[in-house]
C-alpha cells in the first residue's frame, strides 16, 4: 500500500535544513529555528 505523505514530506525537509545549518547535535525541537529564526 502506497500512501502519499505530504506532512512527513515537509518535516523531512525541515529536519535536512537544520542540519544543514549546523542544527544536527540538537533535539528535534530545532526544527523551530529553522522555520522562525531569532525567536528562540
């Protein structure tokens, strides 16, 4: 069974970007640095 996950799909690029801007040894609530930057 093939089911489109478009959510999962978002989230995935999300967690890729904050790696790529040197988020990777933080927890998974990094991610918000990357969608709202300076409001951490």
């Amino acid at each position: 069974m093939h089911l489109a996950t478009p959510v999962a799909a978002a989230a995935e690029q999300l967690f890729l970007l904050g790696e790529s801007l040197g988020l990777a040894a933080r927890d998974d609530s990094a991610v918000i640095t990357v969608v709202a930057p300076g409001r951490d």
